[in-house]
C-alpha cells in the first residue's frame, strides 16, 4: 500500500511538471515572436518548432546569444492558429539540458476565454432571455394599453441587449477577435444596463400610478 501511494504522488508530481511549461505569450497573428531561453553557461542553443497540428517547422535551429546569457530567435511565419510548441536543447555547463515552451497565435493576439468567463457570460445571456420572456408574457396578459405598450418596448430593448450580448460571446469563444467589451466586464456591463432599465421602468409606473390616484380622488374617473 506505502509503495503504491509513493507511486502516485510521484506520478501526480511528474505530470505537473509535464503540464506546467512556461509559456512565451500570446501573439497576433501574422506577427513576429520572439523565442527566447536564459543560459549564461550555455555555448549553443537549439531548438525545434511544431505547427499546431503537429507537423514540424524547424528542427535543430541555433539561437543566437545576445549577450547577459539571453539566447533569441526571431520567427514570423505565425499565419496558423492556435498553440505552437517549442522544445531544445543547451549545454549548461558542458551537460546537455533539454527544456520545452510554447506560445499561442489570435487573430487578435489576445488570450482565449477561460471556462469560468465562457460559464457566466451564457449565464448572464440565458437570465436576460428569461426576463425578456417574462416581460413579454406579462404584457400579454395586462389589459392597460399604456402598461402594454411600456412592456412591449422593454421585451424590445432586451432582445437588442441579447442580440448585442450574444455577438460579444460569439467573437469571445469562437472568432477570437479583439472586443471592446470582454469578459466580466461585459457581464457587469449588461446587469447595469438592465438595472437602470427596471429603475426607469419602476419611476414611470409609479408615477402612471400616481397620476391614476390623483384622478381617481379627484373623481376624473372611476
């Protein structure tokens, strides 16, 4: 039982390290990137670069040293999409060390949603067709033909709001475009809109109401 979980931390352990590479950073496309790695005791450094898809763009191609033990090489055919990885080997004080990196291409050069964004934002998208669905079945169902109307034009603004919202979280999740809403900000965009919409909305009808009570004291209707 003892070696076999000493088997498992270890396991747990060496896919860490597997998985936790340093990234390089994320670059629009068609940009140039800079590979870099720090060896001061290195004499040469070579690396070897793979497409997204795997397929083999370099191998065995020096860095050069640029001097405070920092190796570069610049690379600018970056028309793929996605992760490109980056493995080599230097000679750290006469002993060959391998060592592996990565960076991502965009078509805006900046990072993909993460899981935790993708969730609240069609969260947040799915609350506000629900409450325009609401808005849309109450004005349905009221006979006034002012509080219709006023209803109506709500379910209208938020179907706007959705179509607006929705375009947002397409250009997020799948066209990876530079946006100027991202994220929780766009979140936090629409509950605000959404927000001042109901305050308004809530101000008009109480003072419909307050005009409907004045008549009625006054006995202007019945």
């Amino acid at each position: 039982m003892k070696r076999l979980l000493i088997c498992l931390i270890v396991g747990l352990f060496l896919i860490s390290c597997v998985s936790a590479l340093d990234s390089l950073g994320t670059f629009k496309q068609n940009s140039c990137v800079e590979i870099k790695q720090t060896c001061s005791s290195c004499s040469a450094v070579n690396f070897s670069l793979s497409y997204p898809n795997s397929t083999r763009i370099i191998t065995t191609e020096p860095l050069t040293n640029i001097g405070g033990g920092l190796w570069t090489y610049g690379y600018c055919n970056t028309s793929f999409l996605g992760r490109y990885e980056v493995t080599g080997e230097g000679d750290i004080t006469g002993i060959a060390t391998s060592f592996a990196t990565y960076f991502t291409i965009t078509p805006s050069g900046s990072e993909a949603m993460s899981s935790g964004e993708g969730l609240s934002l069609f969260g947040s998208l799915l609350i506000i067709i629900l409450t325009g669905v609401f808005f849309f079945a109450l004005s349905m169902r009221i006979e006034s033909p002012i509080f219709k109307f006023i209803l109506l034009v709500i379910t209208i603004l938020i179907l706007v709001i959705s179509v607006f919202y929705s375009t947002v979280i397409v250009q997020q999740s799948l066209g990876g475009f530079a946006n100027i809403i991202d994220g929780y900000s766009t979140f936090f965009f629409v509950l605000k809109i959404l927000g001042s919409l109901s305050f308004t909305i809530f101000m008009v009808f109480g003072l419909l109401m307050a005009i409907r009570y004045y008549k009625f004291k006054r006995g202007l209707i019945d």
